[in-house]
C-alpha cells in the first residue's frame, strides 16, 4: 500500500436543494467550516447544475475550500476548450482547483443528447489522448499533438495554471483498462465499482466486494510501478448512515445490491455505524486498500461531520 497519508473528505454537492446564490455560497461555506477538503461537481446532462460555473462560486465563497469536478466527461469537452476553463478555475481559485476526468458512462446522458456511447476502449482511448492535450496545454512551451482522437498543432495553452505542473488530476473507474489508466497518469486514482453498463443497478454489488477492491489496487500497482507510493487513493461513498444500526443496514443493502450481508458490510463504498464504527471502518480501509481520500454525497454532510473532525488531516 503507499504510506499512509492524511484523511480528506470530499463532498459531491451537483443538485443541492435550492439554487441561488446565496444558498450555494452558503452551502460551500459550510463544507468549509465542517473540515472538509473539497467541494467537487459531477458532470451529468441531468437536472444538476453546471460544473465550471458553479465551482468558480463555491471558490469565490470560501478561502481555503478546494474544489473540482467529479468528473468532467471527456466526451462532452474538447481538450483544447477543457484546458483553458481548468486553468483559468485553478488561477482564479487561487490555486484550489482539482482537475477530475473521466471516459463518461451514464448511458441516459448519451442518450438524451444524442450522442453516441462508444465502447469503452474507444472512450479510455480518447481519455488518454486528452490527458496528454491537457498536460501539454498546461506547459511552458506551446503544445505539439499527434493522435487518432486529438490533434494539436502549436497551440500554447493560456492562461497557465498557478499549480505546477499542473492542478492535481485525478482519474476513476472500476475497470482495469481505466483504473491502470489512472496510475500511470493521475495524481489521485479514483476507485469505484465498474459502471460499463451505463446504469448502476443490482449487477454493481459483485464489483464493490473486498475481493473486488483487492484486485483493483492490484491492478493500480502494476500500473503505477514506482508512481504507487505518490499516488492518493479514493474511494467513492455511496451510502453513509451514521448512528444506523449495523446489521440492520448491511441486511439492507445486501438485497439491494445483490450481496451476502457480511459482504455488504465489508464493502468499501458505504458507511454505517456508530461514528466511532466508522472511524475504524477508514482506518482499517486505508491500511488495507490505502484508501486516504473519501468522496461523500451531499445528503450526508451533517452525519459524516463528526467523523471528518476525528479523522481529517490525520
């Protein structure tokens, strides 16, 4: 596992209850105020707000908050257009813009839009060819790219982002191709249950075992080579419920995701328990999986509060 490194905790906050501007300054001031490390947005076509303009928000609310996109879909931003607004977020943030992109999934945005969801090699392919867009965009000199997906012909990326090299990228999935993706070029590897399907249903639980996991970081290893130990792991949270019963949950979501009850309560994508329980359930998932980072939903901020006081930073 790499070195043990300090708790961060992340909140997804893509369609808060209200939308205004005082609301969402309100809102990103208090993750702020609650110790968490960032605010991210995700990147749907759905009824979510927009992810640039809402991050650029949260930024100008706060002081030390971080914020990033979880993550943008690589389908839906040229790299060229996606390099200039990252950078541009990273220098009006005052550095605290963490870059988040992924090969796209959510089978109903395609759909919706009319956009066509190739497989996923051809998705990971792109991925990888706008990556290398985006680091040579941010560079000092102007960016010479020849590939299949992308090509850029002496263009120099401005404004250059006050982070250096870059913003911290991260990259996730739950697939091998992308997860070896992810250790070979992202500052932070987000690990999730693999969603080649298009939609998250009972079919998900048999990719969110500790077995599962295990293999994962196996594979995020292999990739990384001598990277491993720089790398910061996350993991997505997609359940949290402090103070329920443990039992009585993992009953729960073992029939919801098609698992045996001691599977679902191993599983590294939920949280139940006291706030003590789950203060040993990270500890014993960063020992195990190197898991440091942890990405909550919006709807458990005030639950999860205590536990991000205990652990964050240590």
């Amino acid at each position: 596992m790499p070195a043990d490194k300090p708790f961060r905790f992340t909140v997804q906050c893509s369609s808060p209850s209200e939308i205004s501007p005082t609301s969402w300054a309100r809102l990103a001031r208090k993750v702020e105020d609650l110790g968490y490390y960032s605010l991210t947005v995700s990147d749907h076509l759905d009824e979510q707000i927009a992810p640039i303009a809402a991050l650029m928000a949260a930024a100008n609310a706060t002081s030390t908050l971080r914020i990033g996109s979880m993550l943008f879909c690589n389908d839906y931003r040229h790299p060229v257009v996606l390099a200039k607004e990252a950078a541009t977020l990273d220098v009006l943030s005052g550095g605290r813009f963490d870059l988040g992109l992924g090969a796209g999934w959510l089978l109903t945005d395609y759909e919706r839009a009319g956009l066509t969801l190739d497989p996923p090699g051809i998705r990971i392919e792109r991925l990888e060819e706008a990556l290398a867009v985006l680091k040579g965009l941010f560079a000092d000199a102007p960016c010479v790219y020849e590939g299949d997906h992308y090509q850029v012909r002496g263009l120099d990326g401005t404004p250059k982002p006050v982070q250096r090299p870059h913003p911290p990228i991260i990259v996730g999935g739950g697939g091998k191709r992308v997860l070896s993706l992810a250790a070979r070029e992202a500052d932070v590897v987000a690990v999730n249950m693999n969603m080649h399907k298009g939609v998250i249903d009972q079919s998900a639980g048999a990719n969110a075992t500790v077995a599962s996991t295990e293999r994962k970081i196996a594979w995020i290893r292999e990739a990384a080579d001598d990277r491993f130990a720089h790398l910061v792991l996350q993991t997505r949270i997609h359940l949290a419920l402090v103070g329920h019963d443990r039992t009585e949950t993992a009953n729960a979501l073992a029939a919801s995701f098609g698992l045996p009850p001691q599977e679902a309560l191993g599983t590294p994508h939920a949280l139940f328990g006291s706030v003590e329980e789950i203060v040993q359930d990270l500890l014993l998932r960063r020992e195990r999986f190197g898991f440091s980072s942890v990405g909550i939903a919006l709807e458990s901020v005030d639950m999860m509060a205590p536990v991000v006081a205990k652990l964050a930073g240590t």
